[in-house]
C-alpha cells in the first residue's frame, strides 16, 4: 500500500485551495445574489460541523481535510458543466414557488454519475492516506 506523502500541513492548504475553487465556481453557478450567499457560506459552515465530527469518531486531521477538500470538488464536478440549466432551473423555481420544477434529465443524469465516480474515487483513494 501507498503512504501518503501530503503532511497535514499540505492538507491545510489543498484545503485552503479547494474551499477558494468551490466558492468561485459555484458562485459563477449560482444565478441570483441569495444563492451566491448561501454557497459562499456553506463550505465554511461544513468545516465548523465536520471536523469535530470526524475528530469524535477517530478520524486523523489528515483525513477530515481529505473528506472535506473531496466533497467540496464534487459539487464543482456536479455542477460547472452543468451550470446553464441548473441556474435556468433556480431561477425558474423562484418565480414560480408554488410549482416544483421539474429536473433536467441530462443535468439529473450528469450529477448522478459524476457523484458515483466522484465517491467511487474518494474510498479508492482513502487507503492511500492510512
């Protein structure tokens, strides 16, 4: 099996750089002002509630910064190529509340696998750090 050879030092920073590239891309995402807010906000609120639960459960420092830098670049994945009918779909559903807009099938589609492999790639790459 393969050492990590990232300290946790340089899991602080590719934190650092997957927090500035999560913000920055889901805001280019995000069609209104009240979603750039809360996507701006929510990398920030995920690290206050998951790194002490993961320090609760056992988990290294090293692996918390994993987990949170890997979930934070899946929703990029998910969503960047995606971004024309997701923000169409935003904005639809708020002129229209009282309606459930229905998903694209592509855009459905498109994050269903790219979550898959997104997930498929973190637990394959998670021994790699033991």
């Amino acid at each position: 099996m393969v050492k990590s050879h990232v300290a946790t030092d340089g899991w602080v920073v590719i934190s650092c750089a997957a927090t500035l590239v999560h913000v920055v891309a889901m805001r280019w995402c995000m069609p209104t002002p009240q979603a750039k807010l809360r996507i701006s906000v929510a990398p920030f609120v995920g690290l206050v509630f998951l790194v002490p639960t993961a320090m609760a459960r056992g988990y290294s420092l090293s692996h918390t910064l994993y987990l949170y830098s890997c979930v934070l670049l899946t929703f990029v994945i998910m969503l960047a190529p995606v971004r024309k009918r997701v923000m169409a779909d935003i904005v639809e559903q708020q002129q229209k509340p009282w309606e459930k807009v229905p998903f694209n099938t592509v855009s459905l589609y498109w994050v269903t696998f790219s979550a898959t492999g997104c997930i498929i790639a973190m637990i394959y790459l998670w021994p790699v750090l033991e």
